[in-house]
C-alpha cells in the first residue's frame, strides 16, 4: 500500500489517497479544537493516542458484529480505512445529560436519560452544526430511509457495547458522536470514537476525562485521555 496525496485536512486528522481506490489513510494530528474550531490548540502525543485509542474501539465493535471503516494501525498516528462516501450527518446518543443538550433545554447536567436520547446533527462547521431531525435528512436527500434506521440502530448497538466496556473501568459513557458512511452499498460506521468525540466521567467522582477539559480550559487532556486508556488496558505507542 502506498500513501499518495492528501485528500483534505479536518481540524483534527488529515485524510490521504492509496493506490487502491477503496483505501485511504487517515493520519490523526496534535490540532485540537473545540466551539467549530474557535479555539484550537497543538496537545503534544494527541494524535497518537486518539488514533491508537480508536484502533482499539474499533476492534471491540468488529468483534461485537459492527461494519466499521477501520482496516489496520500503520504508524502510531496514521491507520489504513476504508473509503466511505460520507453521510454529512452526526448521529449523537447521550446516557446522561450534558453539553448542548443542557443548554438547549435548561436541564441540569448529570441527569440520567432512560431511555438514551438520540439526535442528529448536519456536518457543517459554517453553519455551527445545526440540530436536525429524520425529515431534514430525507427531504435534503443526505440518506435514505433505510440508511437512517440502519445509522441509529448502529448507534444504539454501539451504545450497548461501549457503555459496558467504559463500565468495566469505572467510568460513564455520557454521550458520543458517530459519522457514518456507505462502502459498496452498505451503512459502515467511519472517522473515530476517542475521548474527542465523546464524554466520559469517572462513575465515582464523576470528574470529566474527555474534550470538556479542553472545552472548559480544566488542564491535563492528553494525560485524561491516557487515563482512559490505561483503565481500558490499551498500551500506547509514541
Ligand atoms: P472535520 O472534517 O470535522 O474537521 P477531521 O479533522 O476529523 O474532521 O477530518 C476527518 C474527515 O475525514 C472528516 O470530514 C470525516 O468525515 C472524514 N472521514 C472519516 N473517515 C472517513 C472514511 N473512512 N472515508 C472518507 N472520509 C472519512
Ligand atoms: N461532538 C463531536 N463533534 C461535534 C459535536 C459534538 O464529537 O461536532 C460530540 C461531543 O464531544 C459530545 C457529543 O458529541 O460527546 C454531544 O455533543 P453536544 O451536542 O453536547 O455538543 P457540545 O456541547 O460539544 O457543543
């Protein structure tokens, strides 16, 4: 496998060509941002350990039968994919209130939400990434029917597997963030799960272990994250 030009640079992780058409590389950075890349910062080994911390969530959600991008680890920063044609939908399920959620419905956060909740959100940093519901997404054609009841029973199956994974640490599986995209016709789960795209807490102290640190300016996000690793039993490679 070759790596060729690059493809796009996000805010976080920059996505380059293979020689095989089906395949690209995603390279994971430092660039760490937050309120649609307002504020943004380099954090030393963060890229290496989103990427090492995803290679090992997407391995346990192969395991548990869930089609995901994820081919293999190439370099402590950069893993092989599939080559998705992106869905510009964010599918957000939250276990316990948090973030937008509390703001936009003037809840307290830390309730528990029985059943979870699930949302949608359109990809699109100009625009603040605006809440949007099935409609949207059908009548602005981004997914079929069939595709948006596949993406949200993906991710309430991804909820099962990963809140009892986090568990088994002690810590919170509050909310999280997926993207999906369509590989030769079927739904596959795509970009990342680490503690950029979720929130974690520790179920005792209920301290935050993911991006909220960065967000509210708490210190310590990349040691927070490795924390999250530890509990979880990955070894990281720098
Ligand atoms: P953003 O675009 O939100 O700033 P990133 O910096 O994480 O995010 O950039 C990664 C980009 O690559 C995202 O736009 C994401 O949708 C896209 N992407 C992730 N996985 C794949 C894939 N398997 N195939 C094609 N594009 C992907
Ligand atoms: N999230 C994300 N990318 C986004 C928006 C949200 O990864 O562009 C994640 C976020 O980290 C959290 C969950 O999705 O785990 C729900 O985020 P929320 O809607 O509460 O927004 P926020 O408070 O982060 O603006």
């Amino acid at each position: 496998m070759e790596k060729r030009d690059e493809l796009y640079a996000g805010k976080a992780k920059s996505v380059y060509q293979t020689d095989d058409a089906d395949l690209l590389v995603l390279a994971f950075r430092n660039d760490t941002s937050a309120f649609d890349g307002k504020k943004v910062e380099q954090l030393d080994n963060k890229g290496a350990v989103n990427n090492q911390f995803n290679a090992f969530i997407m391995g346990k959600l192969k395991e548990a039968g869930i089609p995901t991008h994820f081919e293999k680890l190439l370099s402590p920063t950069e893993a092989l994919v599939k080559r998705l044609d992106m869905i510009p939908v964010e599918c957000v399920v939250r276990n316990v209130a948090a973030g937008s959620l509390c703001r936009r419905l003037g809840v307290e956060e830390g309730i528990d939400l029985d059943p979870p909740t699930f949302e949608m959100f359109l990809k699109n940093d100009a625009l603040g990434d605006p809440m949007i519901n099935e409609y949207h997404v059908r009548s602005f054609g981004w997914a079929t029917d069939a595709q948006i009841e596949q993406m949200k029973a993906l991710t309430f199956r991804v909820n099962d597997v990963l809140k009892a994974l986090f568990m088994a640490g002690n810590m919170l599986l509050v909310d999280y963030k997926l993207e999906f995209g369509v590989f030769h016709g079927e739904i596959t789960l795509g970009d990342e799960f680490s503690p950029d795209g979720c929130r974690l807490w520790d179920r005792d102290t209920r301290e935050k272990l993911d991006k909220d640190r960065f967000r509210q300016g708490l210190g310590s996000v990349v040691e927070s994250y490795q924390e999250v690793g530890r509990r979880l039993g990955i070894t990281f490679e720098y």
